[in-house]
C-alpha cells in the first residue's frame, strides 16, 4: 500500500513536469485526543474544521509543548508516567485525555497527573520527523518508525508519511477523509474474537444503507467494542456474517 501511494505521488510529479525531486516526511501519529489551539481558542478537533471549545483545559493544567497558537496537535499523556502511575487503573492513556477535557469534574487520577505536568497538547508541527526521498522510504519504512517510536514518550498507533511539495499538495487535494498527499502507517493492533448477534442496517445521511454487526462486547485498544461495520450487504452474504458467525477484529 506504501509503495502504491509513493507511486502515486511520482505519477502526479510526473503530470506536473515537476523537476524537483520530491520529499517525504515521516511522523508520528499521536494515539490521544485531536484539537487545534489558534487564534486564542482551544477546540477538539470535531471533523477537522468545526469542534467543541476546551479551552478551560489549560486551567486544568495540560501544558502546551511549544507554547501557544501552534495550530492542530493532540492531548496526549506521559507514556513513562502512565505505565509508572495509571496502568493498573486505565486501559489507555487516551481513556484519562478524553476525561480530562469531557468530564465536569476531573477525578483524582488525573488531577495528580496533571499538577505533575504529564498532561501535554503537542502540536504537530513540533514532532520529531524523518525527512529523505520516496525510495528510501518505500525501502525502510519499518525501521524509519522504529526510530521514530523509540524518541517518543507518548502512546502511538503508527506513523503519517506525507509529501512537502505545495504543487504536489494542491494538485492531489483531499477526500472527505482524508489528504491524499498523506498516508497513515498504521500498525497491526490489538485483535479479538467475538460473535455476532445480529446484523442490523443503518440509513445514512446519504441514504446508502449500511449493515452493521452487533457482537458481544469485547475490549480492545482501550475501548469496550459492541458494533462493527460489515462495510456493505456483499461482504454480509460472501462471508455469511450472520448470527453465530466468529469474526476477528
């Protein structure tokens, strides 16, 4: 999948007759809350433009890697604190971000934490980074990450490889997901077993009808799972998701 978008990335060079070389940049993908701290706001990240305003949040004592008005980044904490302090009562780091910012009251746990600075907004702009060209990292991407995570003291789920050329960027824009001048290296997680329920079927916005599985609750990653998306009624019918069926997730 990584060769395949660098690929795409030369095809689009190629159809600019760019001669400059083209860039890429590796970093990590923060495992905590998104937000964008600007323009003397705090907000959650919402879907990439609009969110909730949490700017109360430094007066509960997150500190601001960098300072201030540094743009788009993530509340994440300590990883050395949390496995020294909170892992025998949180199953995620991400669980106390999140309750930090969503909770009327902050509990004990997290007080602590926070009036010993562990509780930190980094900014994306201020990660450590790999920089070099695609065939190096088409080759070395693995150990390009491996680098990467062993100078972070935060919980990661990957790394985001991303082009530099603003002609590149412009040319290829964005889906309503994602840049495509951007690809997550996610990394095999946590998997389960579980068995399904039943399929129930959700109307979206868009009127597409999509089949949903309920199983039995499970935890994984930090999270309690009870729903899983089969994607679309083909996928339902070719692997006979019904009830009784075992799935990993």
């Amino acid at each position: 999948e990584l060769t395949a978008w660098i690929a795409r990335m030369e095809k689009a060079r190629a159809e600019l007759a760019l001669e400059e070389e083209l860039v890429y940049r590796v970093t990590p993908k923060l495992d905590g809350l998104a937000g964008r701290d600007e323009q003397g706001v705090f907000a959650t990240r919402g879907n990439g433009r609009v969110g909730a305003n949490i700017s109360f949040a430094w007066e509960r004592g997150i500190v601001p890697i960098g300072g201030r008005g540094l743009g788009v980044g993530e509340i994440v904490i300590q990883k050395s604190y949390f496995e020294d302090h909170l892992s025998e009562r949180f199953e995620h780091p991400r669980n106390l971000c999140v309750g930090i910012v969503s909770a009327d009251v902050v509990n004990d746990d997290a007080k602590i934490a926070l009036e010993a600075g562990a509780v930190h907004f980094v900014p994306y702009v201020g990660l450590i980074s790999w920089t070099g060209d695609g065939v190096t990292l088409a080759e070395q991407s693995e150990a390009i990450s491996t680098e990467l995570r062993a100078q972070v003291d935060y919980a990661l789920d990957g790394m985001v490889a991303e082009v530099l050329n603003q002609e590149i960027r412009d040319h290829l824009g964005a889906t309503n997901h994602h840049n495509r001048w951007q690809i997550a290296l996610k990394e095999r997680g946590e998997s389960a077993e579980a068995e399904v329920r039943e399929v129930l079927w959700q109307t979206g916005r868009t009127g597409n009808i999509t089949p949903v599985m309920v199983i039995e609750p499970v935890k994984l990653s930090g999270a309690t799972i009870s729903r899983i998306t089969a994607h679309h009624a083909g996928l339902v019918r070719e692997r006979r998701l019904g009830p009784g069926a075992r799935i990993e997730i």
